[in-house]
C-alpha cells in the first residue's frame, strides 16, 4: 500500500512540474530572493510535518519551488485529470500543500462531455453548501506526503453518471490567499480537469422534479374527454332546426357554452397536460418528485435505500434488478444514500447524497 501511495504521489508530482497548472518558480527569482525562500521553508517545515528539504513551496523533490507569495503553488485534483473514476463518486476534491488559503467568489463549472459540452451544474466557490473547506485528513497527507495542506471538498447537486465524461472550469479567484493578494489564474476546457466515471453498478440520472400547485396542478391533472359514441344520423325533415342557438349578442359563459356544445353534439378540445420536465441543477425543496436510474451490475446483486434523517419518501427500499426510482423530498437540504451489496450480503459500496 506504501509503494503504491508513493508511486501515486510520484506521479502526481512529475505531473505538476511538467504542467505547473497554478504556477512554477520564477526564472527571474534573485540569489536573495531564493535565500529567503530557502530559510522562510526550512522554519516552516519544521514546525509542520513536513521532511526536510519539502515544503509547501516545494512538496516534492525535483519539482521547482513556488514564490507563494505571487502564486498559490501546486494543486492536485481528484478525481484526476484524463483518468477514469469508479462509480460512487459524489463529490469532487482540490487539495493544496498549504494552510492559508480560503474559498473566493469564483465559480467553478461541472460539464458534461458528449457530441458538445453541456453546463450541468456550477456553484460559487465560497457556497458553503456546494464547497466545504477544510484541513487534509492525516490518510490525504500521507497518500500525497504532503507535511499540510488545505481541501476544498466540491459537492455538486447533479450526480456523476456511469460512462460518461466530465470536466470542471475553475473561474479566477476560485481560491486565493487569507489576505487576497494572490489568487489561482482561470482554469478551463475539456484538457484542464478531465475526468471519466466507469463502473458496472451505481446511480445515475438523479433529478429533480419541482411540486406544482394551483393552476399548474390542475392543468397537469387533466384529462381529455370520451369522445361520444357517434348515433344514427336522422333522416332530413322540413322540421325547424332543433340546436339551440345562442344569442350572438351575449356574453358566453363558459357553462353555458358546454351545454350548448353538449347539446349540439360538438365535442370539446381535448386539453393536453403541461410536460413538467426534470431539472438537474436546482436545489430539491420539500414536495419535489425525486427520480434516478438505479444500476446493478458485476458483483452487486441488490441495492438498499436509506434516509439520514427522514427527508425523502422512496415507494420501495430494496432492489435486485436495475431500474428507475422515484420518491418524495420530505424536508428541504435532503439527505439519503444508496448502499450496494453482493449475493452474499456484503457491502460492496455506498453513495451518499447531502
């Protein structure tokens, strides 16, 4: 496990020299200039868990050092960029070597990537129901060898779908420093963070569908009329015309109206119900229709729904065969998961949402 989390760490710093995506040493940095930063990231590393020679300047060995002064330095992105990511994943991770930074007003951008790319969702960074910022746990730390650093933890509303691509935009001034000086440059297109969900069982397709009520309800509730049986046409007489003809002069009212037509033997216009359609990037609401496809492949044989707290109503809990899943937002800011067993009962994963 230790080779495998330094290869990684290996890899991910070989990635950051050669692309340098927030920023590299400066060329022009004076012998001066680079005593400071020298001494400035032995004190810090010596007050941190950092190993000599690293520091947030320099996480890694062979990789140039930062001036954390003009530029944020090094990040890393998980999932990664142009690699696959098993299903399950729910929420997006940037992580810096360094503490003194905070979320700005910057918004970062979900695509979807098909034929074209399609926004899907986006979130000011400093949301803090859509980004939660934190420390890095000692198991991130370890698995980057990084003595410190910083997380933004990304939670977008729209679930990441089984076999399709994404990437994510960070607009300028997404992170920046505690004082604001220095702020991360604009991050974009398909080639910036890229990313591939794969997997043979999960969620997809979650959505939203927003309670209508008043008019709305009860054009959505109804239905087209029976059309009458058609009788026996009368033979013509030289009788007077037996429809009853409405004054041209009055004001038709709309009950009299169908009576007449009724009477006449004309059948009303059908009227159609309104096509509510889903919506992926809203916030659910207490009353909103909830729908999914749920996906049970390779090893998993059954899924079982759970609510943290009450807050969404599923028809059925417990599934052994792939299908669409429908319930009822009960409470606004809903928590529930998925979790995913085997044929024999073990856990085979989980996805939360929140």
């Amino acid at each position: 496990m230790k080779r495998e989390r330094r290869a990684l760490a290996l890899t991910i710093a070989a990635l950051l020299a050669l692309s340098a995506p927030v920023g590299a040493a400066s060329a022009e940095a004076t012998n001066a200039e680079a005593e400071n930063a020298e001494v400035s990231a032995e004190a810090e590393a010596s007050e941190s868990g950092w190993r000599e020679g690293l520091s947030p300047a320099k996480p890694y060995e062979g990789v140039p050092e930062v001036d954390l002064s003009k530029r944020l330095g090094y990040i890393m992105y998980n999932p990664m960029n142009t690699k696959s990511v098993e299903n399950g994943c729910q929420k997006l991770y940037v992580y810096l070597p360094r503490t003194d930074v905070k979320a700005g007003e910057g918004l970062v951008h979900l695509y979807e990537d098909g034929e074209k790319s399609e926004e899907v969702w986006q979130s000011a960074m400093n949301d803090a129901d859509a980004v939660r910022e934190r420390k890095m746990t000692e198991a991130e730390r370890e698995i980057l060898m990084w003595g410190d650093g910083t997380c933004f933890e990304i939670k977008p509303l729209r679930t990441l779908e089984l076999g399709k691509a994404y990437h994510v935009d960070l607009d300028r001034g997404c992170i920046c420093t505690e004082d604001g000086q220095v702020e991360n440059p604009e991050v974009k297109g398909s080639s910036a963070w890229a990313f591939r969900v794969e997997g043979e069982y999960g969620v997809s397709g979650m959505e939203y569908q927003r309670a209508v009520s008043g008019e709305a309800a009860e054009a959505e509730e109804a239905k087209p009329t029976d059309t009458p049986e058609p009788t026996d046409t009368p033979e013509p007489t030289d009788t007077p015309d037996p429809r009853i003809t409405p004054d041209p002069n009055a004001t038709p009212d709309p009950e009299l109206q169908a009576l007449i037509d009724l009477a006449n033997g004309v059948t009303p216009e059908p009227t159609e119900a309104p096509e509510i359609e889903y919506e992926a990037m809203k916030k659910p609401e207490a009353g909103d229709r909830i729908r999914f496809d749920l996906v049970l492949g390779g090893d998993a044989a059954m899924a079982i729904l759970y609510g943290h707290d009450g807050s969404v109503d599923f028809i059925e809990t417990t599934f052994e065969q792939s299908c669409e899943v429908t319930g009822e937002v009960l409470k606004e800011n809903p928590s529930w998961g998925v979790m995913f067993m085997d044929a024999d009962g073990n856990q085979l994963g989980r996805v939360d949402f929140r």
